[in-house]
DNA sequence: TTTTAGTCGACTGCCTACAGCATACCGTCC
DNA sequence: GGACGGTATGCTGTAGGCAGTCGACTAAAA
C-alpha cells in the first residue's frame, strides 16, 4: 500500500506549513476587520499595515487585492484599499443570495450525504449547542459556521461549496451579534435540519434550511434597525497631520 | 446642474484610463487562457509572461492571484500557477450553480424590470440575433454574455449580480463552442424570457430562465462526450531542458 | 468671503535584487 | 538492476527602492 493512500481522510494529510506570508497576512487583516481593530471605510495604508505585521510591502498588497476580491476591501485605484463599509442593503442583499445557495446545498445534501456525513452534522451540532449552553459566542458563532460549510461540502457540489463559503465568511462579519439574540433557537433548527437531511427528504430539508437563513436574516435586519446608521463616512484617504514642527 | 449629474446613463462616465498594468495583464492572460494560447495543466513561469508581456513580475504575480481567485489558474504554492484543468465534473456543478443563479436573477428581475430596462433588454437581444444570422459566433457569444449580465443587473441584487458575473466569466471559457451547436434556439428563448419579464411574471421567468440555462448545459455535456478525456496531464512544474552546454 | 491656482507631502504602482526551496539530474552503493 | 543521496538549476517568495500621482493645504485674486 502506498503512503499517499494511506489517507483516506482528507485532513489528515498535509502537515500545517507555516504557508506563504501572503496567506497569514489575509488572515491576519480579516481578523482586523472582523473584531473592529479596523474600521469600515478606514484607509489601509499598506506600509503601516506592513510594519504592524512585520512583513514587507510585498505580501500585503497581494493580502489586500485577494481581500478586495471577496469583498472585504475597496480597492481604488490610485488611492489604495479601504475596509468595505456594509450598507444595510448590501447586507440584505447577502444574506438573501446566502439563503438561496444553502437552501439549495441544503436540497443537494439531503439526496448525497451518507451516514458519515450525518454522524459529523450531529457532532458539530452537539458542539455548538454546548458552547450556546456555556455562553460561548465566539465559538457558537465558529461551529455555526462550520455546521453550514460541511452541509455545503456534502451537497457535493464543490463550485457551490466554494461560493457558498466564499458568501458565508462575509456573512460571519456582522454574525456575531446576532447570534447572541437568537440563541439556542437557531441550533433547534440544525437539529431538525439534520434530520431531514438523515431521511433524505429533500424538500424539507431545502424548507428549513430557507426558513432558517431567512430567520437569521430577520433578526439581523430588526438588529440594524435601531441603531441609527452611522454618518455615512465617506472614503476618503486619510493623511497623517502635519507635523507641527515648530511651533 | 453639477457636471457628475449630467452622465446619469452608468457608461457615459469614466474616460478610458490606462487603467493598472495589473489589470490589462489580467486580460492579456485571461485572452491567451480562453484563445488556447496556454493550454490546460500548463506551468505559467512569472518571469516568462512578464518578458512576454513586456512588464516586470510584480504585476504578473499580482494577476495571476486574481485569477486564480476566479478559477482561471491554480496557485500551487511554493510551485507556481497552473492553468487550470476544467474537468467535466467541475463544468457541470459549474453549471449547475449558474443555473441557480440565473434562474433567481429572472425571477427578481420580473419583479423590477422597469421599462427602461426591457428595452435594453430587446436590444441586445436584436443585436445577438444578427450576430447569429451573420454567423459571428464571437459576436454572439459575447452578446449573450452581456444579455445575462443585465438580467442579473435588473434583479436588484446586486451581490448576487457579482456574483452571477463572476460565474459567467468562467462559464464563458466552455461556452464557445457550444454556441455554435445551440445556435438559433438560445435566442429564441431570451426573447420569450423578455416576454416573460416584461409582464412581470415570476414564475414563468424562472422557468424560461432554468430551462434555458439546462439546455445550454445539456449541450455542453452531450459535446464533451464524445471528445474523450485527455490523458490527464498531471500538473508537474515544467522544466526548460538542461543546457546541453558542450557536448 | 468664496473661488482658484500653486505647492508640498505622502502613498501607490512598479521594478530590481536576493534568499530559500523544490525539483530534476547523476553518480554511487547495495 | 534498483534505490538512495548529493549536486545543480531555476523558480518562487520576499524585501527594498524609485518614480509617478493623487489629495490636502496655503496663499492669492475676485
């Protein structure tokens, strides 16, 4: 038997290299952007970023022209990156194309899984319905969100699995407050997603998993709602203040 | 009346600068990829395409991120880009997904169609028939491109319309030569899809839209079978033959 | 006081250079 | 004859540096 066969699973290969810089810097800024560190439509100044990171130049620009690709920078030519300012529609705008692609995931996946495939649905759902319990947001918000990529990879489709994460990790931008309101209901709802997806009916599954998003949705809109919006800060590029030499 | 009032048309505006050299390079590759100028499973060496292009290797390295984020390239790292080797598995849950897409896009776009927009609408729609009857199958295909955008344009949603384009843009890749098998029939059937949305039905508009959509997919597939696989050119680094210094 | 021209500063875009690494080749040992 | 280690090669990843350009600030004119 050969070595390379020996893996069966897919994880298990592939010893965690410390990967190219530019792919550590991504992370890094996303994290940034995620936990408000940096502020939407603030200007990211690549040579600040660099020294913050302690790289060069080189790797963050390549960071922020992939980030500007998935939408969590503008990049203006000229002028350079700016964090992606979410205006509630573009945010309802997502979630609705978030709802269409993993009700359909959700459909694919109650015709392919199989027992393995249900076996770690109901593992990550345990998981997340433990961190709800122990007032884990992070991680509840973390296990969500892997709950619905693995539904994703097991609807076998990769191209919709890939553009279904690619959607749901600026979903996970403005999740985190949300999950807190919705709590334990939302875990319900995986667990008769689960079930559905078990007995292979796929028209329940695509019926709760639609109903679901589209909670999520709603309590995201009504949580938006009151805070009024911000005073639209316009991207502008920001100039450090002369320094006052002497005076 | 402020001068940018005065382009209310989106086009109008924005003379045709130089744009990056990043950006024209993107272009330059995606035309040589599409054109079969650099074949499948090909080794891209960054210095090779910049003295072929005539610019250094930043912009090309930069380029070649970006498609690879849109799947024209894979991104070994440590090893270079590679064209990417469209399988008939991928072309198909590619398809798939377009169909998904496109079939909502209709859907939204009966509900918001305005006039304005049906009659540009009709106009591409004139233009790809005649592109068809003067057998510019180029013409054709590109009209058709820019049909489907702005349906996805006239949904609305504009997230999802992004995220349409960006699957078109692969799709585009295969689509070719199908046009040519389809001919005709396609733009029977965005003229009855314009029908559909200018009465502003839903239904009947995501029904056109996914059987259109299928068809073209069906062709596709039925094209591919007969050609049978290539003998799967794994993607090795390719290697400029030793020197045969003197011999 | 409002508009307009001019100047300065800083950042982006691009190029060049270097170090590390992965692969292919080749001789040697079992 | 086949496997293994050494060596060479050329590519990628990263760093640093320079010129062009855009915006902001200042001062002068209407």
């Amino acid at each position: 038997m050969l070595l390379s066969d020996q893996a069966g699973q897919t994880a298990a290969a592939k010893i965690p290299r410390p990967a190219t810089l530019r792919e550590s810097v991504i992370e890094a800024i996303q994290e940034l952007i995620v936990s408000g560190q940096l502020k939407p439509g603030q200007h990211l100044v690549e040579s600040e970023l660099a020294e913050l990171l302690g790289v060069s130049r080189q790797p963050v620009r390549e960071a922020l022209q992939q980030l500007s690709g998935e939408g969590w920078v503008d990049l203006h030519p000229g002028q350079g990156a700016f964090v992606h300012v979410p205006t509630l529609e573009e945010a309802d705008q997502l979630l609705a194309v978030r709802t269409l692609l993993e009700t359909e995931s959700a459909r694919l996946a109650a015709g392919h899984a199989g027992e393995d495939g249900v076996k770690r649905l109901r593992a990550l759902c345990a998981r997340g319905i433990a961190a709800v319990q122990s007032d884990d947001v992070d991680a509840a918000v973390a296990t969500n969100s892997e709950l619905h990529a693995l539904v994703t990879d097991l609807s076998g489709n990769k191209v919709l699995a890939e553009l279904a994460a690619q959607v749901a990790r600026r979903v996970r931008w403005y999740h985190t407050p949300v999950a807190r309101q919705r709590g334990m209901a939302s875990w319900d709802e995986h667990t008769s997603l689960i079930d559905a997806i078990e007995a292979g009916d796929e028209q329940r599954a695509a019926k709760i998993m639609r109903d679901h998003t589209e909670h999520t949705r709603a309590s995201y809109m009504e949580q938006r709602e009151n805070e009024p919006a911000e005073p639209a800060p316009k991207p502008v590029r920001r100039r450090r203040p002369r320094t006052p030499s002497a005076s």
